[in-house]
C-alpha cells in the first residue's frame, strides 16, 4: 500500500497510521554512516579543540570547516550536477543532531551549509553556482547570511538597507547596517538584503572584498562564544550587478523560505545537544555521592532524568516524522523542471507550520534540559571546568535563532488557519463537529491495546485545539491576528499535539517488534511524555478560553477541557523510575 502524501497542519484534523512516519529506526545503512562520520569527525577532531574555540581562536573553526567540506558535510544539500551529494532531508538531519554537541563550531557549520549557501542554490543563476558554490562546498570559502539590522529583527521586511544602481548601471551601491551576523567576522560570500531605491526588497550576493563592506568587531556574547557575530558595515558598497539574487523586489521569498529550512534544521541541532547534555549529567550522577550515596540513587534526581529522556523521545520523534515528510513531498517533483527550485520551496513552505512547531518545541526541550542538568551537577555546574555551563550559556540563543520563539508560534495558527480558509485542509468542519462533540456527554471507551490511551488523548486535544482556535475565530474573526496572545495558547496545543503524536506513533510503529526491555522503555517514554504534554496542552486551553469567553461560554468550554483534557496515568512513577534506571545504566539517552 502505497502512503498517503500528508497536507501540512493536516495532522490536526487527521489520524496518521503509524508505517506512514519516519523514524530513527528507519535509518538506511547510508544514513547510519553518514551519522557514524560525523559523530566520529566531531569527536576526534572538534571536541578536543572545543575550549580554545570558545576562546574564539577562529583558526580552529576554518580549519575545522574546510574538514567538514572535505568530509562531504558541506555538499550534502548542493545539487550533484555541481558536484553535491544532493541528500535527503532525514540525512541532513541526523548529521545536524551529530554536529550539534560541539558547540559554537556547529553554529558556524550549520549556518554555512543552511542559510548561508541555500540561497545560492536554490535562487542562484547558472553563473553564479558555477563561481560560488564549488568553494563553498570545498569549504575554501565561508557563507554568510546579513538579514537582521539593528532596527529590525522579527520584522525582516523593515529593514532599511538601500541599493542604488549606479550611473554606469554596472553596481548597485548598498548602504546600511546589518546586525548579529553569524560567520560575519571571517565569511567570503555574503547574502545580504537590502530595498533598491528603498522599495524593492531584494538579495545580493556579496564577496568580502567588494569595495565599501566593512566588518565590524565581534559582539561579547552570553554564548556560543566560538562562532563570529558582528556587524556587517555597507558604505556605499559596489556589488555587480549579476550578483543580485533571484529576482528584484522578491527578496522575501529567499528570506523567508530559507528561514523555514532554518528552522527544521535547528530542530534536529538542538535535540542533538539535549542528548549530549543528559549523557553528561549521567555520567556525573553515578559518580557524584551525597550522604555516601550516588545522586543518581535520589527519587528527585531519577525524576528529572525521567522527564528530560521522555522530552528527548518526544522531540526526536517529531524531528525525523517532519523529515519523513518533507522527502515524502520533494521527492515528488521532477528534476528536470525548469523552475525545480521553485517547486522544491513550495515543497518545504507546505510544512512551514510544522518547521516552526520543531524550532519551537525542540529548542524549548533543550531548555528545559540544560536546566535541569545544571541543577543535577549543583554548584559544580555554575563552573566553566564542567560543560554543563557552556550547555547552558549555548542554549538561550536557540528560542531567538530563525525567528524568536514568540514569532514562530503566532505564525503557527495563522498558518493553519489560511490553509483552511483556502480550502486545503477541512478546519472548519472538523471544529463544527468539535462543537458538537463538547455538547453531547459521553464517556469514550478506549481498546485495550499498547498506547490506545494516549492515542485517544491525542484525538482529545485536536478537539481542544479546534474549540479554542474555532471560538477566536468566530469571536474576532478577521482580526484574530491581533490576537498574539489566544495564537500563542492555540499554538501552544498545536505544538504538544503533533510532539505527542509523533511520540506514540513512533512507539506504536516499532512496538511489535521490540524485546521485553525495549517495550516497557517505549510505554514508560510515552506515558511520562503524555502526562507532560496534556498538562501544558491543557494549560493554553484554559488559558485559551478566559481570554475568548465569559459567563455561560465560559463555564461550557471549561467543562469541555476537563472533559477531554483526562489522561490517565496510573503507573506514572514507576514508568518514571524505569527510564531513569536505565538511562543512569547507560549513560547516555536510552533510544540512541
């Protein structure tokens, strides 16, 4: 049976079988190597060199970049008719995850290959992949992305860089400032965004030693201390005018449609060093003893243990189920059209609310890891001697990268809702019956089989999600998005439903054919999960619904999220204590 080709946000309004997602345990022996390879590149030739990175000895990052290139890390998204390897997106993620332990040096080689290089090949002409992108690739040039100015962050389209054609008509002469910029301070190309005549907004490929581009000083960061962020200078820069971009004045669509990519990948970056995280706090937990005992031992050590493994389980899940789909939908396009490229996007931006829901929930985990592990190692973790400090000064960046967390999760419903306003997917209809189902009492009877409890949970907050997202909307209807803060509580059930989802039907995928052990590791992950997400799915619902309603409204639709906000976790702790046992066992996160 052939599987069925998924709508983006379909999944709120739709039962996935679980053979139709991809998993980690799907990898191809390719993809297994790929993986092995640069985890073991990482270790060997990275790690050691972590500390005098952090010092900002960018000799070590270049050095380190031009390996990778030698290695094929910077080749894996270039098209093979320019000598990439052209792979698939679940690839290109479990290298991402693999490279992310080591730090800044990943943040410097997942800016080069993503937002620094797609915007050649995916808008670049025949000329200038046939100059660029062979040195980027080889990793002999560096790549940069200038969007951000110091006036405008999540407003990308404000920006207030000009480009002039010059008298000859040969330059375009940019002026203005961009802000943040990761590789700014020893990049070769740079993509950088301006307004010619401050209307057209529009991208520009740009050489470092273009007359009047300035490299600023490095910023004194909170972290990620070893990648280069600076200012990049235009006064009165001379670009040619072959290296504009794509098209004039349709510079948003490279912006945007590169921030998506951006934030899938950042996905599988972040899950990557939540497992290094743990792996760590591990290792420290069996070693470190209070009252002649290891801390590893203490019910409130195994807990947060629990929890973070669970977390990690879920945000795995979600990551590979998105890249399963995002190859499911590429590879359905031809090579050979003329306008590939343009199909390839439109490919992607049909996932855009679930490459925002990734960087949204996956960087969130993150958080939350890298706290607990850092309260797992006490005062010691307060130290720079002990990684948990850089874990932790690493990972605030994450819910500002690609879009801050706040701005990723109020595109979220807005998304979805367009999708259903043109059509796509039968929102409305599947909140009419939402409506009735919250007016007809009823207990639903649930099969005695593994996960049917958390599936039927699963359903019970898609009908959650569609009440809320159907009472703003009839409420305020065209102007719902003005409404951050009910997007916010809509997205915030968006969210733990597609990580939820993902989670059980992973398990459910790979249950019958798992050994003993392996089986109750699935059950306790996703009952320890299932408990985490239906509080916080049930905590925006009801934050949700006094923010819409009052009086008798209110009082119904609080009934209704009690209704099909149960879960029951009966065995919660000792699913807890299982997965604790094992992690500390290991030492290391337990689905690896």
């Amino acid at each position: 049976m052939s599987k069925k080709l998924v709508k983006g946000g379909e999944y709120l309004v739709a039962e996935t079988p679980c053979a139709d997602v991809f998993t980690p345990e799907d990898f191809s022996d390719e993809q297994r190597q790929m993986a092995n390879t640069a985890d073991q590149f990482i270790a060997t030739e990275i790690m050691p060199h972590v500390e005098e990175i952090d010092q900002q000895d960018f000799s070590k990052v270049i050095a380190g970049l031009r390996r990778a290139g030698e290695l094929g890390f910077l080749m894996m998204d270039a098209p093979e008719k320019y000598g990439g390897l052209e792979l698939d997106k679940a690839t290109g993620m479990v290298v991402s995850e693999k490279i992310a332990r080591s730090g800044a040096f990943s943040v410097a080689l997942i800016a080069h290959t993503g937002i620094g290089s797609l915007p050649l090949i995916y808008y670049g002409t025949e000329a200038q992949k046939g100059k660029y992108l062979d040195k980027l690739m080889s990793g002999e040039w560096i790549a940069s992305y200038c969007l951000t100015e110091p006036g405008s962050g999540s407003d990308a389209l404000g920006a207030q860089a000009s480009a002039t054609l010059s008298p000859d008509g040969k330059h375009y002469i940019l002026n203005g400032t961009k802000q943040f910029i990761t590789n700014g301070g020893f990049a070769d190309l740079y993509t950088i965004f301006a307004k010619i005549d401050k209307q057209h907004f529009t991208a520009f490929l740009v050489e470092r030693t273009f007359p009047g581009l300035v490299i600023g000083k490095e910023e004194k960061k909170l972290g990620i201390k070893g990648s280069s962020t600076v200012q990049i200078i235009l006064d009165n820069c001379q670009v040619p005018v072959e290296n504009l971009l794509g098209e004039k004045g349709k510079g948003h669509k490279i912006a945007f449609n590169i921030l998506n990519v951006g934030r899938f990948k950042l996905g599988a970056c972040v899950t990557g060093a939540a497992k290094e995280a743990i792996a760590q706090s591990l290792q420290y937990a069996n070693i470190r003893k209070q009252f002649n005992t290891p801390i590893g031992r203490f019910g409130a050590i195994q807990e947060k243990i629990a929890n973070m493994t669970a977390a990690i389980y879920a945000s795995e899940s979600l990551v590979y189920r998105l890249a399963g789909q995002l190859d499911d939908k590429l590879v359905t396009i031809p090579k050979d059209l003329p306008n590939y490229y343009e199909e390839y996007q439109r490919g992607i931006e049909e996932y855009a609310a679930e490459c925002s829901i990734a960087k949204v929930f996956c960087s969130d985990v993150l958080a939350e890891v890298v706290d607990e592990v850092l309260q797992i190692h006490g005062g010691y973790g307060f130290i720079s001697e002990y990684p948990a400090e850089r874990f932790y000064r690493d990972e605030r960046i994450n819910r500002i990268f690609e879009g801050t967390n706040e701005v990723n999760r109020m595109l979220i419903p807005g998304m979805i809702l367009r999708k259903a306003m043109k059509g796509e997917i039968p929102l409305q209809q599947k909140a009419m019956k939402a409506f009735e189902a919250l007016m007809t009492p009823g207990l639903e009877e649930v099969e005695d089989v593994p996960f049917a409890t958390e599936k039927a949970l699963v359903e019970n907050l898609k009908t959650l999600f569609l009440i809320l997202s159907g009472s703003g909307v009839q409420k305020f209807r065209d102007k719902i998005n003005d409404e951050q803060e009910i997007l916010i509580a809509a997205a915030d059930i968006a969210i733990q439903i597609y990580a939820l989802e993902s989670a059980v039907l992973r398990a459910e995928k790979h249950f019958a054919k798992a050994g003993e052990k392996r089986r109750q590791l699935l059950q306790a992950a996703v009952k320890v999960f299932a408990f985490a997400a239906n509080e916080a799915a049930t905590t925006a619902a009801r934050r949700g619904v006094f923010y819409i309603e009052e009086g008798d409204a209110l009082t119904m639709l609080l009934s209704g999220i009690r209704r099909f906000g149960k879960y029951d976790a009966t065995g919660l702790l000792d699913a807890k204590r299982l997965l604790a046992k094992a992690a500390l066992e290991d030492e290391r996160y337990v689905f690896a």
